[in-house]
C-alpha cells in the first residue's frame, strides 16, 4: 500500500522576497490542500503518486510545480498584470454586464472606498450612490 508522503517549503512574493500568508497549496486533480501560515512557510500530505503542486493567491499569478522526488519545495510568486475593471454587483450576487442590466445602476469610484472612515465595505458604501441606501439598491458599480 502507497504511503503519503509530507512536503514542505516556503512561498515568498517574487518582488519583496517575503513570505506570502494564506496561498492555497494543492495536489494538483485532488482534493487535498493547505495554506502558508503567516511567514509563508506549509505543510502537505500527497499521495505517493502526486505529479504536481499548485500555488495559487489572490493577485499573484498561479504556479504549478512538479513534485519529483523532492520533499522541500520553495516557490516565489509573482503578481498577476491582470486588473478589474469594473465590478457589478447584483441583489443577488450574479456577475452581469451593464449593459444588460434592465435598471439604473448607481455608480461609486475607488477613491470613495479608500478614503472611506470604516473597515467595512457595507458601511464604506453607504450614502455614496444617490437615491437609496444600500441594502435595498439593486446593484452597485465598482470602479477599480
């Protein structure tokens, strides 16, 4: 019977060097995970016949990496050029086109939430679309 085997390594930023908290590490087609603690640092159990590990983090690009016999795999990520745009954000929660979209939609830029006084993004947002407040309105325009 195949015993599973324990990996470790560390994830750090590809530009500062320092450990990334919280990237999801998988064998890769399973199921089976864990994520960095707070110096980047993890720790998983593969199967013996695990192939692959993939690193992946919000903003950084997501990285595979071929196991081999290896039980220590460090990894730097770099971040991803890819940017959002322009967040719709529907009463109930579907992603749509504003075009599509058979009512007005009330518009808040980035600015408004970076200067905003609070840490929640519901209080952050409220009175900044005119008309409504906001747990009734039917959708919000977030412009990053």
């Amino acid at each position: 019977m195949a015993q599973d085997r324990t990996i470790t390594g560390r994830v750090t930023d590809a530009a500062s060097n320092e450990g990334l908290p919280g990237v999801t590490v998988l064998v890769k087609g399973t199921q089976i995970g864990s994520t960095t603690d707070v110096n980047g640092n993890y720790t998983i159990n593969a199967p013996a016949n695990a192939a692959t590990l993939v690193f992946s983090f919000v903003g950084y690009t997501t990285t595979e990496w071929a196991i081999g016999n290896a039980t220590t795999i460090n990894i730097t990520l770099g971040t991803d050029a890819r940017q959002l745009n322009v967040v719709v954000v529907t009463v109930l929660g579907y992603a749509r086109e504003i075009e599509t979209l058979p009512y007005s939609v009330g518009a808040v830029s980035s600015e408004n939430l970076t200067y905003a006084k609070s840490n929640d993004v519901t209080r952050a947002l409220a009175g900044k679309v005119a008309g409504r407040a906001l747990p009734v309105l039917p959708s919000i325009t977030l412009t990053l």
